[in-house]
C-alpha cells in the first residue's frame, strides 16, 4: 500500500476485507485473489476501478472470482446485493459475474453504465459456459461507457437509440440473437464480437472503425449512413513455414477474405463501400418486409463484385464514403 493508494493485495481468503484508510483501488491490483468470493471495501475510498478485478488486455483475458460487493458509510459508492453502485445510484459501477440462472437487472434509475462495469458477467469469454442472459435496460440508461459489457454472453438485447455507445461497448461478446441498432453513432470496436446478422435503422449516421467484425454474416445499412473506410474489422491467421528439418523459420500473418454480405440500396453509400472492397452486395429496398427477408433468407441472389484489385485503401484516414 502506497500513498493510500492499493497497487498489489493478494490472499487466499473468500471474504477479502480492504483496510479503513485506502482511498485508491488501482488497476490489476485485486487480481491475485483467485479465491476471493466477497469484497468488502472501506468507507474511506475514493476511487474504484473494475480493472482492478478485471483484465482485459491480455490474449485470454481473466475471469473474476468476486462475486459480491459491499461498502457502507461511503460517500461517493454504495453497494446494493452485492453490485457496486454511485452514491446517487445515476452509475453502475461494478457488477460481478452472474450465476448461470440469476437475472440481469439493473434498477431504475440508473443513467450510466460505467466503464468495464458489467464485463465478463456471463464469465469467461473464451469458453463460453454460461447459457447466456436477456438484456433490457431501463427507461433512464442514457450511457454505455467503454468495455461497458465486454465479453458478455447475450441471449436477447434491446438497445433503446436513445444511449449513447461508447468504444468496445459490446466487444468481444457472442450475440445469439439478430442485433437491430438505432444509435446515431456507432463507435470503434463496439460491436466487434460474434454475431450473425445486424440491422441498422435510418437513425444511424454513421459507423466507426473497427465497429463490426467482418465474421458477420449479413449487415443491412441504410441509404446515408457513412461508414469507415474500415468499419469492418479485417480477421487474420498465421500462417506456419518450416525448413526441411521441421524448424520454424517464419510465421506469416494473413489476411482472411471477408464474406459478409451487406444489404442496401444501389448507389448507397453501402454498395459504394461494398463494390470499392471487393465484397458481396445486396440490394434491399428500405422497407421492413424485404429488410426481414434479406435478413432471413439464406438462399438470396447475391450481387458479388469480383474485382481483381487489393480491397480499397485511401491515404486519407478520415475518409469517409
């Protein structure tokens, strides 16, 4: 402990007790309390990160142990069944992973999804054991901050266009559901996770870099909507070259074809994007019945643009279509 401040704390106790006088949990800090099930802060804190549970940088990422939250006499945190909250209850601060059958709630009330507060609450993002949860959000969400649900299983999801996304809101999660979004802009890496097909309403101005993955199956873009120049994220494999004696020599980094089929009308800004990328198109009148069977249909004529030239890049990074 330095300063106040708590930058390693390790145990091997369930219910971890943070001494009175700490003003500052930091990043990574909580990380070694593998056996850790119960946290229970101290009145003087002052600032709370869910980085110093979580850690989301590295290649398989970590899942937190914690499973309960609990602080009381604090003047800028509050803990309600085990979640971590602002005193004013506007902010969800930290949500602990969710047992396989307990529900998604957040109460009321809330405006603020703060950063990485509910990420891996489904558990961990690589195996994927958790059967999923039905998000809903109340009325008064206005903000889903960055990492806001990083790596979450989702069975259903309803994004009201009315909150504002932030980078990686959703990255990294497996969606089983059609994802229909409304929201003026979509920013980089929000949605870049699994997911097979996504709707884009008229509301949407524009979409960031990185916003989706090209494992997408099929994306309906309306007519003005502008897009990156990279709004897909490429996906790579390496490749493995040996030598006549099986020594490893080099490793090649490749870049997979993309195979979404993006839907819009022709001249869009979408067909123009598709036909300058070399990939598949499909023209969709803007109305929800051939939306829904674009959308459906697995057996759709595909207008493919089989051009010879690399994938369009411009010098411009601000470009947009």
């Amino acid at each position: 402990m330095e300063n106040k401040d708590i930058t390693k704390f390790s145990g091997l106790n369930e219910t971890v007790v943070i001494p009175e006088g700490v003003k500052r949990i930091l990043p990574s800090s909580l990380t070694k309390l593998r056996y850790a099930r119960e946290l229970i802060l101290p009145s003087t804190l002052e600032y709370f990160t869910p980085y110093a549970i979580l850690n989301l940088d590295t290649e398989n990422g970590f899942y937190p142990f914690v499973k309960k939250v609990h602080i009381e006499n604090n003047d800028r945190y509050t803990s309600v069944n085990g979640v971590l909250y602002s005193k004013d209850m506007k902010s969800l601060i930290y949500m602990p992973p969710l047992e396989k059958n307990e529900a998604f709630e957040i109460p009321d009330g809330i405006e603020e999804i703060a950063e990485a507060a509910c990420a891996l609450i489904t558990g961990d993002n690589l195996f994927w054991s958790h059967s999923g949860k039905e998000i809903t959000f109340p009325k008064s969400l206005r903000k889903i901050s960055k990492n806001g649900f990083y790596g979450v299983k989702i069975k259903s999801i309803e994004i009201p266009s009315n909150i504002t996304l932030s980078e990686g809101s959703f990255e990294e999660c497996k969606i089983d559901c059609r994802l229909n979004i409304g929201n003026e802009i979509i920013p980089e890496r929000c949605f870049i996770n699994r997911v097979k097909n996504v709707r884009l309403y008229d509301t949407v101005k524009e979409v960031k870099k990185h916003a989706f993955s090209s494992e997408l199956e099929k994306i309906y873009i309306p007519p003005n909507t502008k897009l990156d120049k990279e709004f897909l994220s490429p996906l790579y494999t390496i490749i493995n070259n040996y030598d006549d004696n099986g020594k490893l020599i080099e490793r090649v980094k490749k870049k997979l074809s993309i195979n979404t089929i993006i839907g819009g009308k022709i001249n869009s800004y979408a067909h123009k994007y598709a036909e300058m990328n070399n990939i598949k198109f499909q023209e969709v009148e803007n109305n929800d019945a051939d939306i829904e069977a674009f959308l459906y249909d697995d057996k759709d004529t595909v207008l493919s643009f089989s051009m010879e030239n690399e994938p369009f890049v411009s010098d411009n990074d601000d470009l947009m279509f």
